[in-house]
C-alpha cells in the first residue's frame, strides 16, 4: 500500500510494507468497529423524555464479558502483529547476509560522505571512490553499510529503502540493502542535528551493473590521474 | 489576570485581603489550581502561535509570515524545539495534572484544602519561574534552542554544535525546574489523596479522575528522577565543559536516549491518564450511567502505569542499540495496547443504555474517545519495530503523537473546562458558542492532521525547515497537503478566539448556576459555586461510590455521594 | 476525625490535619521525598554502572580516590545516623533539650564529613584529577557532590529543628529529620564501594 505514495526499490521495502499492509487492514478492522460501536450507542442512547438510563455497574462476569472477550481478541491480534513484525525486523535488521560489497557512510554537520569500494570490491584500497551527497549502488547486489557520525547524532534516511539508521559518534554501526530498481532517489538525514538539518540531502542513483561499472570507471581514472598530477 | 468578582467575593472585600494575597499569593489549593490553568493557557497561546509560524513556514517556504516575519533554519529549529516542550511541559502537565488536581483533588475527596498549602504555592511558584525562564530563553543571544525537545547529546551538550550558548542551557534550567515544580505538588497530590479524604471515602469511592491524577503523580515521580539526574549532566557539559556524553572523551550520547525515553514514554501517560479521568467524570454525568467496571479501569489505569515504564526504547528502534532488544520492546509496547484498549471499551460500555445529552462537554469527552482512537491504532504502526524503521521521525510520527497529545492537551482540557467552569466562576458558558467552537475545532484539528499522515508516509522527515533539497520528497500533492494542513491550522486557531470570548465573557455576564447545574454525583457538585475558601459549609461525609446514577427505585436519577441513605 | 473537630479552627486547612491512613501526613511525604530522591540517585548510580562496565580504564582512575578517607567517613557518617536514632529516642520522651544536643552530635558528625570531603577534592584536584580529566572523574565529583548538597541541606533543616526541639516545639520533626539523615547514610553506603573500594 506503501507504494501509492512512494516507491518500494529494496528487499527490505518490500518486507515492511508487507507488514504495513497486515497492521493496517488488523487495526483498521478495529477501528472501524469500535467507532462503529461508539457511534451507534451515541445515535441509539440520545436523551428521550421519559426513558431513563439503564443502572449496570459492569462488575458481574456476565456484564464484563462484554469488554473482556474484545480484550481477548485484541490480544490474539497482538500477537499476530508482534510475530509479524518481529519476523520482518529479524530478516531487515538483525541478519545482516554476506554482502557482494560493502560502503562506508560518514555524517558529519552537514553533509555525507560516501566511500565506495572500487572495482577490487575492497575498502581501504587506493581505488575506493570518495563522494559527497551522492551515493552510486549496483542494482541486485547486496550492500553491507558502515555508518558513523563525525560530531552530533544523524540519522542515514533512505525513504524508497525504507531505510533508516541513526549514525552516533563513537560507534560504527553496519546495516545492509539491496536495491530491487533503478533510478534517482532522494537520502536524508532524519534526526536533528542543528541548524543545517534540513541542508543535508544526498542522492542515490541506483544503477544496472554495466551503468554502476561505467561510473565507477570514470571515477578511478579521474581518481588515478589527480593522484598522479599531484605526486 | 483576576478572577472574576462573584457574590462571595463581594462579600469577603470587606476583609482587608488584596489582590496580592488572594491571587497572587493565596495558598487556598483553587487559586492554585487556576493559575495553573490560566498559566497554561496563556503558553498555550504561545505554542499555537509558534505552530503557526512553522506550518506557515512549510506550506509557502521563504515567504514573509504575518506577525512574524521570514523564518530562518535556526528559528525554524527554535520554533519546533519549544512549541514541543512548551505544549508538554507547560501546557498538558500544567493544566491536566496540576490545574485540575489542584482545583478538583480537595473538592473532589471532601477536605478544604491541600495538606501542604505553602509547599503547593511553591510549587506554583518554582512553575512560574521556569516559565519565564523558558520563554527569555527564546530571545537569549544565539535564539531559543534548536536541538529538538528530545535534547539529544552532543548536539545539546556543546554550544560548538548547536550554536545556542544561551538556548540550550537555559531551556534545560527551565525543564528542570518544571520537574521539581511537579515533584513538589505530585508529593502534595499523593499525600493530600492518602490522608486527607472525608469520612467514609474509601478507595473504592474515590472518583476516578482522583485516582488518575495520583497514579498519573507516582508514575512522573518514579520516571523523572533518572532524567533529574541525567539533565544535571548535560548542564555541566553545557556549562562548565564535563563530557558525560562526548564519545570522543569517554562519554555515551546514547545515555541521554535512554534516561530521557525512560521519562518521556511514562511521560505520555502521565498526561494520558489525567484526561482519561476527565472523560469518565463527563460521560457518566452527560449518559447518566453507572461507570462500567470501576475496578476494571481502575486496574487497567495501574497497569497501564507499570508498564509505561518497560516500554521506552521503542523510540530508539533505529538509534544503534542491540537489534535483539528491539523484539523485547515491541512486545511491551503491543502489550500496553491491551489495558488502553480496555480503558476504551469499557468506556464505549459505560455509554450502552444510557440516556446521553450532547452538552459541551459531553461532546468534547466523546470526541476524546473518538480521536484517541485514531492515535492508538496508528501507534502500533509505530511500536513494531520493523515499519518503525520506515515511520520513525516522518510525519507519521508526528500525526500519530497529535492524535494523542491533542486528544488530552487540548479536548480533555476543554471538557474539564466546559464541565467545571460553573464550579470555578459560579456561572455558565454560552451552549451556542460552546458548539460552535467544539465543531470549529474538531474539524479544522483532523484537517491538520490527516494530511500529515499522508505526507509521513510518503516519507517526508520532521524537523526539516524546507524540503526544496529533496526532489521526491517535495512533489506538488505534497506541498498540497502541506497547504492543507496549514489552512486548517489557521482556522484552529481564529475558532480558539471563540473560546476565549466565550470563557471571559461568561466569567462576568454568564447565567449564574446553583451548587449541582449537572445533577452530578460528586462532592464538588456539593459545594456552592464557586466554592469559598475552606470549600464546604459543612464537610462532607460519604455513604456511596461516585457514579450512582439510573439507581432503579429511585425518584431522582443521581444520587450525590454525600446524601445519607 | 469528628465533624465538630473538622467545623472549629477554620483558619487551619482541616486537611493538615486529617489521617486517613493512620500515618502522620508529614511522615508519609518525608517517605514520599526520599522516593522520588531514590530514583534520582538511582539513575545517576544506575548510569555510572552502566558505563563502567564499559570502560575497564576507569579502575586505574578509581585507584587515585582516598579509600581511608572515604571509610572514616563512612564511619562518621553512621555514627552520626546514630546521634539522629538517639535524637528521635529523645523526643518520643518529649526530651527536647536532650533531643537537640543529640541533632546537634549529628550536625557535628556532617561537619566533619564535608571537612574530610574538602580535604579529599583539594588534594585531588591539586594533583590533577579534576572533574574534567575523565568521565570516571566527572561522576565521582557530581554523585559526591549531589550527596555533599544532601548534606548540607540535611544539616540545615536539623539545626533549625534542633532550635525548636531544645523549646519544646515540634518534636515529630525529629524523626522526620532522621529519617532523612539515614536516606543521606544509605546512599553514601552505595558511593563508597562504587567509587572507592572497587578498583
């Protein structure tokens, strides 16, 4: 349902919106029956002359039956909702599966730096790609990120991702993603983070595997030859 | 700010009382309990017009705001920062738990007063202080911090970061004395509820909004205290240059996280139950039924308290903890659905066979029920962990906790208000322009906040002062929404003047009432209107619970707690 | 309470003087004060906990705190709580003189304790183990020092109940100051080993 008002391009997006679908028709059944409920009693019990209000006092089983069997049945529907959603959050966040490459994120006030393996598929090697604001991902692969934050918390936001994970000084915290379509998306920061908070956009180009290899070509040669003029 | 000149006050002006004494620095616990209100009610102003100034901002960005001017990135971040705070600390707890205890809590368990009256007037007092305080921060060199209500480290603990050397350190002076404030009268409330009850009123008879307001009282006591703690860290951070929460130091920001959710979550319900109160009060009187399940509620409010307090990482699902935790969390937080679900349904319950009159403040206690619906359905969105990856700070966020806070901040209020007014001013309000502004308000309120639901879950992020960086995320049916939700704002707003017409006007010219205009069963409604200093003519005893109303065999349809069988 | 005893002195809130419980009002906020206080200490202590177990460098700083100095002061402290038991023994016999010679043993034993305290945080301080040296450090000086207010406060409000004793007024008041001066002793009784003994 997620869809209509914003596009699913992961794994992990499709999952939750899985689980979003499943929790709002749950609670949306709910919902409509209980202002349902609420409503016909307002409609059904207005002030007439000459009726009076009926004395229960909801103490007896009998009478609290009928707010106790509701009770059940929204427990049961917890449960269902809880199973759901820890199923998903196993697959989303906790296993993080062998990645075909991993990245490096770097918030900082205000802005995001990118760190691409390279061709070699290898950080930390001298044909790792360096950006700002801009982050290049191969459709169909698995990425493994590691995220961290410079100076105050940030939060790395991949709305079509469906992804989010806060970067907090001091700590390196890995997550993963494998984009499902190419095209242009926006990244946000997501948690406060002063006055340039609304100033740090990136943006995301997922792109077909000979696209990806095309750009990363273009960014080594132009890496290789500033490094030569300048030793 | 006077309260209004009443027969007995006229009386009494003889008696060399001045203004000073008997409004200013009156112990008596219903002057207190009004300058509360009042208090909160002019910060309600304030936040309102800081809500307007930052919606105005986000429908037509950069663009000259009347009354207020261009809106830069910090004061966007200032503006949402303390209409957060101002709107919770300053407005909910204040009005619900402290004016309405104030007021409600000796009248309501049969005594004269509170049993510290100069401690309460402290309290009041340290409240008033801390509001000030709070508000000269916003004009402080540097502006009003910025850094959200949450106050997340080390964006809040160094002024190198979030660029208010003032702001910040003011604006947690300001909430820490607003803690010890309602430390102090939460001690009050307890005792006075324990001690200080007539005759014959067991806890079993004690009216529900009591008992709401003193668990709502431990539940705050037991919460804050880590979060006293914590601000006196991030102080000296801020002040003398300690790095409780520096990583680069040895420090933890996540520490903050969770001493700060370890209150903010309880916190929720502490404005929660208060308002839950006022509505059962209201729709046993306007349906004139018996509550159903007394002890049920009563049980499910505790339980709701108890487990408040395991719930609270529900809000740092995405924040870098132990991803297994997260599971542990969700299931606390898909729990505390079930007692509130409860609440409600007995709620609905009490409503069935009843003979219901759509006053004022039925019609506002009813559209507690129906709106607070709506906050607790879409927070479950919210408490699975795995589609609060995707909701976590969007408007969704913001769109599911104004289903909440709006419910008790601002239509519990004006159904407490509504429903006691006569009790306070001794006068009615106007029915006319009391339905006029209800229908005003409920409408252009979920006008506001729909679309925010709509614009969360097409991703857009809160806290962000122009989206013109984010293609996706500033598509033209979005900034529609944002127009929308601004529009109905605005409208809000104008229909408050109503209101306030309303209220001041009625306060003077309003058709005077006797002791009980309702035909209520409470012992309030047994004091004259309004009730002189010492309440009672003669105190009260009590023989029955509160909601005896529809008792078969009876000529009369209520039956006060305070009338011998 | 009778109504005929509710309806005379109308100048003082009946309320002040109602019993529902059957525990004193005043006693039940002092139990009421100290937990709300409970919670404050227990999060600052809960916190230093939390992170010590994630910093083992922080026994090496422990090492420089005076672990004698902190057990003399463990000691004074509960002798004082002593002087407080004795003190409450006294006004249960309405003995408010001896009652306030007593309290005034137990100021006597806070003063020694802040004394001991300065020693300590000059010497410290003189030696560079400032508050700003490390997160151990920043602990050790506000959980101390937020005891040290508790102190002082305690010895304030004693001494002004001790002027009332030694005239024979207000007499319950001495047990509600000892029952806070044994609330300061409890949380020392958590601070010394957290900060001097465990190394």
């Amino acid at each position: 349902m997620l869809e209509w008002l914003i596009p699913a391009a992961s794994t992990s997006a499709e999952e939750i919106d899985w689980l979003f679908t499943l929790i709002f028709y749950t609670v949306g059944f709910w919902f409509l029956v209980a202002q349902g409920i609420f409503f016909g009693f307002i409609l059904k019990f207005r002030r007439r002359p000459g009726v009076r209000s009926q004395y229960i006092a909801g103490e007896s089983t009998d009478e609290k039956r009928w707010i106790s069997w509701p009770h059940y049945v929204v427990i049961a529907c917890d449960v269902v909702l809880i199973a759901g959603a820890i199923a998903v959050w196993r697959d989303v966040k906790q296993i993080i599966p062998t990645p075909d490459e991993t990245i490096r994120v770097v918030a900082q006030q205000w802005a995001w730096t990118f760190v691409h393996p390279g061709p070699d598929h290898r950080l930390d090697t001298p044909d790792d790609v360096v950006t700002v604001n801009e982050l290049h991902v191969r459709n169909d692969a698995t990425y493994v990120f590691e995220l961290s934050s410079r100076d105050v918390v940030h939060s790395f936001s991949v709305p079509v991702f469906r992804l989010k994970q806060d970067a907090v000084p001091g700590r390196v915290i890995t997550g993963w993603f494998r984009p499902t379509r190419t095209g242009t998306f926006d990244i946000a920061c997501a948690e406060m983070c002063g006055i340039g908070h609304a100033l740090m956009p990136a943006v995301l180009h997922v792109e077909s595997a000979e696209a990806h290899a095309a750009w990363l070509g273009d960014r080594t040669t132009v890496a290789a030859a500033s490094s030569e003029s300048r030793s | 700010m006077s309260l209004p000149a009443t027969a007995h006050d006229v009386g009494l002006s003889h008696e060399a009382r001045s203004f000073w004494s008997r409004y200013v620095f009156s112990t008596d616990h219903k002057v207190i309990g009004l300058q509360y209100m009042f208090t909160g009610m002019v910060m309600a102003l304030i936040g309102g017009f800081m809500a307007y100034v930052f919606r105005m901002q986000l429908a037509f960005p950069d663009q000259v705001v009347p009354l207020y001017g261009l809106v830069t990135a910090r004061e966007y971040n200032a503006l949402v920062t303390n209409h957060g705070s101002i709107m919770i600390f300053w407005v909910a707890m204040p009005v619900l738990i402290a004016g309405l205890g104030n007021f409600l809590i000796p009248l309501m368990i049969g005594c004269d007063d509170m049993v510290f009256p100069r401690l309460n007037r402290l309290s009041y007092q340290i409240f008033f202080v801390s509001a000030v305080i709070l508000l000269l921060s916003l004009a402080a060199p540097g502006g009003g911090f910025g850094g959200a209500w949450t106050a997340y480290p080390p964006l809040s603990a160094s002024a190198q970061y979030n660029h208010t050397p003032w702001g910040a350190p003011l604006w947690l002076l300001a909430v820490a004395l607003e803690f010890v404030a309602f430390l102090l009268g939460g001690i009050n409330f307890t005792v006075t509820v324990m001690n200080a009850r007539a005759p014959g009123m067991t806890a079993m008879r004690i009216p529900i909004v009591v008992w709401m307001i003193v668990i709502a009282s431990l539940v705050f006591m037991a919460s804050v205290g880590p979060l006293v703690a914590g601000a006196v860290m991030l102080l000296l951070d801020q002040v003398v240059g300690t790095r409780f929460y520096d990583p680069k130091a040895g420090g933890d920001p996540l520490l903050w996280q969770h001493l700060f959710w370890f209150f903010g979550h309880p916190e929720v319900y502490v404005v929660l139950l208060p308002a839950t109160g006022v509505v059962a009060e209201i729709i046993t009187v306007f349906a004139r039924k018996k509550l159903f399940a007394y002890k049920t509620i009563l049980g499910t409010s505790i339980a709701t308290g108890i487990i408040s307090f395991f719930v609270w990482a529900h809000h740092q699902f995405v924040a870098g903890i132990d991803p297994r935790m997260a599971h542990l969390f969700t299931i606390t937080t898909l729990l505390i659905s079930i007692p509130l679900a409860e609440m409600m349904f007995a709620f609905i319950a009490t409503l069935y066979g009843g003979s219901i009159e759509l006053a004022t403040p039925m019609l506002w206690a009813l559209a507690f029920i129906a709106e607070f619906l709506i906050g607790g359905v879409t927070g479950i969105f919210l408490g699975a962990n795995a589609t609060d990856i995707y909701f976590h700070d969007t408007y969704f966020v913001v769109a599911h906790f104004h289903y909440t806070f709006f419910p008790i901040a601002i239509i519990a209020t004006f159904a407490a208000i509504t429903y006691w007014f006569p009790k306070m001013f001794g006068r009615r309000l106007n029915e006319t322009l009391g339905q006029w502004h209800f229908w005003g308000t409920i409408v252009s309120f979920n006008a506001i906040f729909i679309p925010l639901f709509l614009t969360g879950a097409a991703g857009q992020h809160r806290r962000i002062y122009s989206y013109e960086s984010f293609p996706q995320l500033s598509t033209p049916w979005l900034n529609q929404l944002a127009v929308l939700a601004t529009v109905a704002l605005i409208v809000l707003l104008i229909f408050q003047v109503i209101f306030l017409a309303n209220f001041f006007w009625s306060m003077r010219r309003g058709e005077p009432v006797g002791a009980n205009p309702w035909n209520a069963n409470t012992l309030e409604w047994s004091a004259p209107s309004p009730p002189p200093h010492g309440n009672f003519a003669t105190m009260p005893t009590v023989y029955r619970g509160p909601y005896e109303y529809g008792v078969p065999d009876r000529e009369l349809d209520y039956w006060p707690q305070h009338v011998p069988s | 309470m009778s109504h005929a005893a509710d309806l005379h002195a109308a100048h003082v809130p009946i309320a002040t003087r109602r019993s529902a419980t059957g525990i004193p009002t005043a006693r039940l906020a002092v139990w009421w004060v100290l937990a709300s206080e409970i919670v404050i200490f227990g999060g600052l202590i809960g916190s230093y906990v939390m992170l010590r177990l994630h910093h083992p460098h922080w026994a090496e700083e422990a090492a420089h705190t005076n672990t004698l100095a902190g057990a003399f002061n463990t000691f004074v402290l509960l002798t004082s709580s002593l002087a407080a038991v004795l003190a409450h023994q006294a006004a249960e016999a309405h003995d408010g003189p001896r009652a306030a010679r007593f309290l005034g043993g137990t100021i006597l034993g806070g003063l020694v304790f802040l004394l001991v305290k300065g020693f300590e945080w000059s010497n410290e301080i003189a030696h560079g183990f400032t508050i700003f040296r490390d997160v151990f450090w920043s602990y050790y000086y506000v959980a101390c020092g937020l005891h040290g207010l508790h102190v002082i406060a305690g010895m304030v409000i004693m001494a002004i109940v001790a002027a009332d004793a030694r005239r024979g007024r207000n007499l319950h008041r001495v047990e509600l100051i000892g029952i806070y001066w044994h609330f300061v002793d409890a949380v020392w009784i958590f601070l010394f080993p957290l900060f001097y003994i465990a190394k």
